[in-house]
C-alpha cells in the first residue's frame, strides 16, 4: 500500500513539474513572438514538445508561430492536434479554419467555422468569420449574410463589418441597401478604398453617374488603383458626357487589366463623340475581336479544381490510381466539369503531369463511358496531337464536333491540324470559329490571316494578342517576329 502511495505521490508531483515546465516555455514563447523572433519560438515550442507531447497549448502556439510565417500545412497539423488532444475550445478552431481558408480549402474552412459557431454561436468574430466564409460563394450568400448581420447586432463595432455587409449586398444585386451599408464603412474608415468602389458600382448600377463619379475617384485617391475604378470613373465621365477626360482613365484601365475588354467598347463611344472616327473604329474593332472569347488555356485552373489537384496528386505520386479514382467522385469539381465522370479528371491530371499515355488511357475511359461527350473527345483529341498521333487526333476533332459543333478544344485542334498541313484559309475558319483567348492559338489566327490576305483582321488579332499575353513575354517575342517577318516581306514586293 505505501508503494503504490509513493507511486501515486511522484506522479502527481512529476505531472505538475511538467505542467510547470509547460507554462514556462509557453512564457518565453509569448515573448519571443511578441519580439518578432518567430524562428526561435518555433524552436522552443518544438522542444518544449518533445517532454510534453502533443500538449494542446504547445501545440497551438506552435500552430500560431506557423501561421504568422504563412506556413499554412504545418499550422493545419498543429492546430488540428490542439483540438484533438482538448476539443470544444473555439480558438483553435477559428485559427483553424483560417489556415483552411489561406489554403483556399473553403469547404473544410467552412466546416471547422461551423463548429466554432455551434459552440459559441454569439461570438461576433465566429459569426462575422463564418459569414465571411460563406459569402464567398452565390449558392450560400444569403445566409451568409444573414450570419453577418447577426454579427453586427452582437457588436457593431466590428472591423470591417459594414464593409463585409455591404459586399455581399451588391452581389445578391440589393444595391439600395449596398449603398447604405457601405457608405456606413467610409463614415467609419474614410481611407476604405475598396469601400469606396463598391459605393461606386452601387450608384453605377442605379444610373447615378455623378455620385458614382466622385466615388470612383475617391476609391483611387484611397490607394484602389486596379483597372476596375478606372474603367468605373472612365465609363462615369462617357455618361455624363465628359468624352476628353474619360480618355484617360479609360485607357489606363486597359493597360492595368488587359482582360477588361469593355474599356474598349466605351473608348469607341468617347472617340466617336470628340468626332476621332478612325480611333472609334479601332476600338470598336478591337472589342468585336475580343468580346465572348472563352478562356480555353485556363479550363481547370479554378478553386475547386485546385483543391481537387492537391487531395489527389499525392495519391497519384503514391501510385494509387484507383484511390485517385474514387476520392474524384466524391468530389464537387466532377459534377462542375467532368458529368460525374473522374476518368475525365483524372487524364486531365496525368496530362498535367507529362504522363501522356495515363492520360490517353484515362480519356479513352472516360469517351467509353460517355460517348456522346464532346469535350471528353475534344480533350483526347489534344492530347493525341501532343503526342504526335495526328490522325487519331484528326478523328477525335471530328467525332467532337459531331456531338457539339461549338467545341471550343475541337475547333483549336482541327484549326491546328490544318495550319500544320498550311490550308491557311481552313485553318483560320477553325480557330475563329473557337472563339478562344488562348494566346498561342490567336497566334496561328494571325498568321493564317496574313497569309490569306487579311491583313486588317491579321493586325487585330495582333493587338488581341498583345492584350491576352501581357504577361507572356515569349509569345509577345514570337508576334513581334511574325510582324517583322511580314514587313519584310512587303518591303520586297513594293517596287
């Protein structure tokens, strides 16, 4: 009986000496982080937790430490080992979902924010964080904005409150409300550019030119500079019948963001109307070319195919095919793109990857499984002429195109094959037909027009070049070569 007394004795006593070991380190920690010496709290936390392992305080100050050094994975695993050594405690949570979020995991940021909000459902951070979450998306913006509001009753001097609020109003289309909301957040915060903008675009959206003008520039004198603001004070000045100075902002929203092709269209009006004929022409031109292109280079680049890539490429890497089958089922991306159909997906992944016969093995899977789908052939299609497998890829054109005349990777593909083959005219007809904005295929637009004799449309689709590529030094080097090439030429011609 006195052994076991003394065992219980130098327990306790070894437990509290532990537990004291525990508050100094975590002492030390807080001023080291407070000191910005991030690197030497993460060393003592690390250490601290090789006597005290998965202490759910360590482990969330270690969490922290890697989330203020923006090392999302590492701040997941640590808060996730807080909650699930002492559960229900709402900070790790909202943290949690935080790096979640920075993840661009919103679906599991959503989950862990929901959990806090169930078990602190008056907390006016959860509330706003949750509603924050779920505005994110049109399905469950409603409700999130419900939580925001909630959030505001609870405490409205919450930062950005107003702002959030007013957001999520202009994009369920109550601008009236929006306007209030966000005219609340600039009385609060008067250097809230993007406050300001969203006004902006509220009074836009009611036709009231001049108020939208006086915001659009107050948003740019607050430091919203993109080329949204200056389209929005451009289009203002078009409206209120200010042709010269829209001009200018016009412009520079067409430099700041080439994409922004409607610039072009109210460029046209304000040259019309300063009686510039031959420059409205232009950017009328210019904006016939660009308008309802479809951004056939960029199909899988979105939120929930991202997320889909990163749960399934280490299954891929792991040779686990089948897993990587399954777990793309389940997932909301192969009803957004692939018909339910993860083969698709997955060949997609492989191609991604350089594994161009796992992805021609993946496509032929999924054709079977769906052959009537256009894209799934059109896709195939791609990948065969890749690989230099051009007849097969001729056939797969043909079977898309069969199914849905209008299939944008189709028409690359056959407009491709047939500037290989130099049927220019052919060639041309195919990719305008794409209607892509797909730089590199614009490209083969533009030489097959210069080599049919449409020079105007060939120049046009240079300048569409220039717009889409803006980034792409390479290809911009390829155009300018082409350019060059083609003066050259006409210089030897002209006696």
């Amino acid at each position: 009986m006195r052994a076991l007394l003394t065992i219980l004795i130098m327990s306790t006593l070894i437990a509290g000496q532990s537990r004291s070991d525990v508050s100094d380190v975590l002492k030390r920690g807080a001023k080291l982080v407070e000191a910005g010496r991030l690197a030497a709290a993460q060393e003592l936390y690390e250490n601290g937790l090789l006597r005290a392992t998965d202490d759910p305080d360590l482990r969330f100050e270690l969490g922290m430490v890697y989330f203020q050094q923006q090392n999302w994975p590492k701040a997941v695993e640590n808060f996730t080992n807080s909650i699930r050594t002492r559960p229900g405690i709402v900070k790790p949570l909202f943290y949690l979902a935080e790096a979640y979020f920075m993840e661009s995991d919103l679906a599991r940021a959503r989950e862990t924010i929901a959990q806090a909000a169930a078990i602190a459902p008056n907390d006016p951070q959860i509330c706003q964080k949750y509603g924050e979450y779920l505005t994110a998306t049109l399905e469950t913006r409603a409700e999130g904005l419900s939580w925001l509001m909630k959030a505001r009753s609870l405490y409205p001097g919450l930062k950005r409150i107003d702002f959030e609020i007013g957001k999520a109003q202009f994009e369920l289309t109550d601008y009236q409300s929006a306007v209030s909301s966000l005219g609340a957040a600039l009385k609060k915060d008067p250097a809230d550019g993007e406050a300001a903008f969203y006004l902006a675009e509220s009074h836009a959206n009611f036709g009231d030119w001049e108020e939208a003008r006086k915001d659009y520039a107050l948003a740019l004198t607050r430091g919203y500079s993109s080329g949204a603001p200056y389209y929005g004070l451009g289009r203002a000045l078009v409206e209120l019948g200010e042709f010269q100075a829209a001009i200018e902002p016009l412009r520079r929203a067409s430099v700041l963001q080439p994409a922004l092709i409607k610039a072009h269209f109210q460029l046209g009006r304000a040259y019309r109307q300063l009686g510039l004929t031959k420059n409205a022409q232009h950017e009328n031109e210019l904006f016939n070319v660009l308008n309802d292109r479809v951004d056939t280079a960029n199909e899988l680049a979105g939120p929930e195919e991202e997320q889909a890539w990163k749960q399934v490429r280490p299954l891929l890497e792991a040779g686990k095919e089948g897993e990587a089958l399954q777990l793309l089922a389940k997932l909301p991306v192969a009803k957004l793109l692939g018909h339910g159909e993860p083969h698709y997906l997955l060949g997609a992944m492989y191609y991604s990857l350089g594994r161009k016969a796992d992805a021609e093995r993946m496509l032929k899977t999924a054709r079977a499984n769906a052959p009537k789908a256009a894209h799934f052939a059109a896709y195939l299609g791609m990948v065969q002429l890749s690989s230099g497998e051009t007849a097969a890829a001729e056939e797969s054109f043909h079977d898309a195109l069969e199914f849905g005349s209008g299939e944008a990777l189709a028409l690359i593909g056959m407009g491709s094959i047939q500037y290989q083959k130099q049927h220019w005219a052919a060639a041309a007809d195919y990719l305008e037909k794409s209607r892509t904005a797909d730089p590199g295929a614009l490209l083969m637009l533009c030489d097959a027009y210069f080599r049919i004799g449409r020079d105007n449309d060939a120049l046009l689709a240079a300048d569409a070049i220039r717009i889409l590529a803006v980034d792409r030094k390479s290809l911009i080097d390829e155009l300018d070569r082409l350019l060059t090439r083609r003066q050259s030429n006409e210089s030897r011609v002209t006696p």
